[in-house]
C-alpha cells in the first residue's frame, strides 16, 4: 500500500473504541453485495449528524479495507497512484461518514476528488466514463430512513462489486474490524492529516462535480443519437407538449442533471422539494411515499393538461417510482411492478424498431419480479434471465448473457421498479422518464399493440394517447407490494440455508393444500422451485449452492409450461427483515391473500420446527 506519512505528531489521546463494542455494532450491520448498511442514529426516523467512537472506527476501517483493495488492483496492472470518487446522498450522517472517508484514502496516498452530495448513477457514470478514475467509494443507505447510512463501491466499470470479490472483502472487513492494534493505527493515522490536504478538496469540489454531471448527461444520452431521439422527441414535444412533477424529497437528485436534461429535450418541469437534505417524507418512493406527488401532478394537470406524470426519487437517486393521470384527470399512483413492466414494454417495442434484430432480445430481472414480465417478453419473443436480488447481481447476469449473444434491452428489479437501461449499470429514473419520452414521441403503443395481438392477444378497448392507456396494455397480474404489511416476517437466528431446506422438505405435503385453487382459478397443473444464487438459477428442491443467500420461488406453471404464479422468500441484504413475496395471473386479489398466507403458514412451520 502506497502511504503518505501525516506532518503533524498523532494524537495519542484520542478515543478508540473497543473490540467488544465493535462486534455489537458489527452484529447490528446488513452487509450483502447490494450494499453496507446500519443504523447510525438513535432510530430510524433520526436526524442526528453526529458519528460516535465506534461508528467512526467501523467507518474507517471499511474504508481502509477498499483502499487496500483498489490498491493491489491498480498495482497489479501499473505503478500509478490510484485515483479514487468519493460521494454521498443527502442523509445527515453523510457529512461526518464522508470526513473519515475522505481521510483515510488521503493518508494512503490517493488520489482523491470529492464530489460531495451526488446520485449514485452519476458517481458511477463518472467513474465509467473517466479515464483516470479507478473505482468510486459512495456513502448511502438508498431508500432506508435517514438515519440509516453505509456504503457502495465499485470498480473503473462504474459497476458495484460483483459477489466474486465483494464477499472477500466483506470477510476481510470482519476480520479487521476485530484487530485493536491495526483500528488503533488507523484512526491515528487519519486524525493526524495534515489539513491542508483535506481543504484543497473542497477548494475543488465544484469543479468534480460539474465535471461528474457533464459526464452523467453524456452517458444517458450514449444509445440515444440526435437525429434518431433527440431531434424527433424535440419536435413531438412542441407540437404535443408533454409535463413532468419532480417531488425530489431533498434527495440527491436535487444535486444532478434532471432540471437541465428534461428542459432540453422540450418536457416541460416543475421541481418541489429540492433541496438537498430536506427530507420531507418517507424516503421510500412507495405508497405514502407518492401521496404528495400525487397531489401535486393533479393541481399542475388542472392548469396545464400537458402535465402527466410526476415521479419521487429514493436518497441516492438510483430508483424513482411514478405517479400517472387517468382520463378523469386523477392521480393514480404506479405500482413499482407496474413501472419496471412498462419501461420493459417500451425498451422492447423500442428495440424492435431500432435494434440491428440479429441478435434474440432479452430482459434480465431479480427473483421478486412479477411473472408479468415473462408474458411482455413473450409478445417480443424474448427471453427473460433472472437472478438473485441485488443491481451487483442483475449487472453480472446481463454481461454474461451479452457474451452469449443477447440482446439485453433492460436489466433491473421489477420488485423496487429499478430499470436499468444499457449502458447503464445502476438503476436510474432518468432511464425511466427517456422511455416516457420514447413512448411519447414515437409510435412505440402501436408496437406494443401489434406484439400482443400477434401472439393471440385480443384488441385492447379504446385506444388513446394517455402514458395510462400503454399501462392498460399491460398482462394483468396482482402482486404483495414491498410495504405491504404480510411482505416482511422475522425469523430471528436460523441461517437461510437451513430455513430454505426445512421448507423444501415440508413443501410437498403442504403444497395440495393450494394446488385445488391454482388449477381452478389459473389451470396450473404442476410446481417447481426454483434457488436464485448470483448469477444463477437452480430448477428442483435441494439443487443450491454457495452461501444459499438467494431467494427461493416455487412456480406454478399451466399444461403449456407458462409460470401463472408464485411464492418467494429471501432476507433482505440492506434491511434486517425477511421478505416474502407472492404473485398471480389476472385481477386476483383474494387468490394473492391466499397464496400469501399459505406461503407464511409454511414459513412458520419450518421456524417451528427448528427452533
């Protein structure tokens, strides 16, 4: 590790937590590929800015531990002094998480820009797109309450670590976290910085991230040329104006190019809540979290009918669910499966018209995502590839299967509403608004209409030009949203693998108990479950492997092998809950409520039992 001893004396003096105190903390963290997370404040909804002795260490020794890690892949290719991004969300602990950080890549002799508050596509776009940037380290808890916080970082790809090397690192920070001596050595380190080193950043922080948004913009528009898009959408939108609510929640979105690049391809723009750090409400853009938008949209829509859609963002930016008008002039809020489903109608009609064709479409998705997606993907004659929950994972499996051959048009979770459109490797609502814009500006419904009714597809009723009426087009599948209280359980100690084995062995006998309904209601004649593990599916009870942290479906498929429904269950990598999740084919909210209890009664029995 390339070092840069501090001018100034150490100050011995100086609190240091203890090994015990660290452990507890460290029991209290969730750290999976998707990110690092815990509770810095004193609760959930806290605002406190402040970092205590020991969430300071544990700050500083995962930052160390990707400095160390950067540096031998940097090392390993040149001599060069690695260059490092460093950014936060807009959450208050990110300023005193940030000065730790920032500390302990300039003691180690890196390179540093600072960016300060910035969405996480935008740190990782800059990363992708910039030369001399070697990895990014980002601080975030994403959609958790503010006072949450943690970190993401990822590579020169502008990517977040793939479970391959995410894992070793994890297992390195445990190991670390537990050395007094290498904390003690650390946090002196750090404190004894000379401070002229930590002010030039600021001095230039302005400049990184003008230089960040520069390169953010040019990476959304990369697949979009300007006699193709932007010409077009510009001269439609003149004609046929079309107006957009952004109700930021003082998220990081405030910070990117959202008020420059909808203006400029002609969408007309009303911005609330934008400042950042001003979290007005719930940071999940899901249910109450869209109430206000909602309000929003409706009062712009009675004084300019352009107006149609609104979205909210979650802290770091990377997600942002939206909110439509109906043809009464109402609002009506989006189901996140509803949005990932309609941006994947859209890419693929887009695809169809645009593509070379001499590749076979496809769309990768995480476990939780509505069945849904396979019936869209089937009027396009795609495949759909899924994996297990976390970006990291859903990034992976679409650079596999790109090396295969496909065509992938989108990525992301159905289950959080996360598109993610190549090139991209976040989630990103601005991806979400420039499909809007296709939509708008091209003759993209048609294509979507033509595709259902080639594969049997009766003619949708009453055709329009609302953004709704594309939603209308849409399989019918009635899904557990993620805030719905019977979405999380808690099943306290018991590993997952043990939980997912205890399961597999009670299915068979509990499973009849359903099957009578399934084939009533949606003709489904058999089951399979299926492990999703990274990258992979494993088809067939007991057919895991590696940490088994994947999610577990059982599938219910019709005599044609199309899936009609589904159960699932995972703990969740970024909060301490189990989430369990049900779905089925057509407006079917009483089937769904039994699915789902019959899921839980399941997973019950297996705690029991293990207990």
């Amino acid at each position: 590790m390339k070092t840069s001893k501090p001018d100034h004396p150490r100050d011995d003096q100086i609190p240091i937590s203890t090994q015990n105190d660290r452990r507890l903390l460290l029991n209290s963290m969730v750290i999976s590929v998707s990110g690092w997370r815990m509770l810095f404040g004193e609760a959930p909804e806290s605002l406190n800015r402040d970092l205590s002795t020991v969430q300071r260490d544990l700050v500083v020794t995962a930052a160390r531990v990707f400095a160390d890690f950067l540096d031998g892949e940097i090392t390993g290719r040149s001599s060069r002094i690695p260059t490092i991004t460093i950014g936060t969300d807009t959450r208050p602990t990110g300023p005193a998480i940030a000065e730790s950080v920032l500390r302990v890549f300039l003691a180690a002799g890196y390179e540093v820009e600072w960016l300060g508050p910035v969405t996480s596509p935008e740190i990782m776009a800059y990363t992708k797109k910039s030369e001399h940037l070697d990895g990014f380290f980002y601080i975030t808890a994403s959609h958790n309450p503010p006072g949450y916080n943690g970190f993401k970082f990822g590579l020169s790809d502008g990517a977040v670590l793939s479970g391959s090397l995410a894992f070793p690192l994890i297992e390195r920070f445990r190991d670390l976290l537990m050395n007094q001596a290498l904390v003690e050595s650390l946090v002196r380190d750090v404190a004894g910085l000379d401070p002229t080193l930590r002010r030039s950043l600021e001095e230039n922080r302005s400049r990184w991230k003008n230089d960040a948004a520069r390169a953010y913009r040019s990476f959304l528009l990369e697949k979009l040329p300007e006699d193709r898009f932007l010409l077009p959408v510009r001269r439609v939108l003149a004609e046929r104006p079309l107006g957009v609510v952004a109700e930021l929640n003082g998220s990081a979105r405030a910070t990117s190019v959202d008020r420059t690049l909808l203006p400029a391809l002609g969408v007309r723009t009303a911005f609330y809540n934008d400042r950042p750090g001003v979290i007005d409400h719930q940071i999940l853009p899901e249910g109450p979290g869209l109430d206000r938008a909602a309000t929003l949209l409706q009062d712009h829509h009675r004084q300019d009918r352009s107006f149609q859609v609104a979205y909210v963002p979650d802290n770091d930016g990377d997600r942002g669910n939206l909110v439509f008008i109906d043809r009464d002039g109402k609002a009506v809020i989006l189901e996140a499966q509803d949005v990932f489903s309609l941006v994947a109608a859209i890419e693929l009609a887009w695809s169809r018209i645009n593509g070379d064709n001499a590749r076979p479409l496809a769309v990768v998705v995480n476990g939780p995502t509505s069945l849904r997606i396979e019936e869209i993907a089937r009027w396009f004659d795609a495949e759909v590839f899924r994996g297990e929950v976390g970006e990291a994972n859903m990034v992976a499996l679409a650079t596999e299967q790109v090396e295969a051959g496909y065509d992938v048009c989108l990525l992301g979770e159905g289950s959080n509403g996360g598109t993610i459109v190549p090139p991209a490797t976040v989630r990103d609502p601005m991806s979400t608004l420039l499909a809007l814009c296709k939509l708008h500006a091209f003759p993209l419904q048609g294509v979507i209409r033509e595709a259902r009714e080639n594969h049997g597809i009766a003619p949708a009723e009453n055709p329009g030009s609302l953004l709704l009426d594309t939603v209308r087009l849409l399989p019918h599948f009635t899904t557990l949203e993620t805030d719905h209280p019977l979405a999380k359980m808690h099943v306290g100690n018991i590993p997952q693998a043990d939980l997912k084995a205890k399961y597999e062995e009670l299915l068979p006998r509990r499973i009849e108990g359903i099957m009578e309904e399934l084939r009533r209601e949606l003709h489904v004649t058999h089951w399979q479950t299926r492990n999703h593990e990274g990258t992979r599916t494993f088809p067939g009870p007991g057919n895991r492997t590696g940490a088994e942290t994947g999610g577990l479906s059982v599938v219910f498929l019709d005599e044609e092998e199309r899936p009609r429904g589904f159960v699932w269950m995972r703990g969740s990598g970024t909060e301490p809950v189990f989430r369990v999740l049900a779905d089925c084919a057509g407006e079917n909210p009483h089937l769904l409520e039994t699915l789902i209890t019959w899921h839980r009664s399941l997973i019950e029995e297996a705690i029991n039992s293990l207990r």
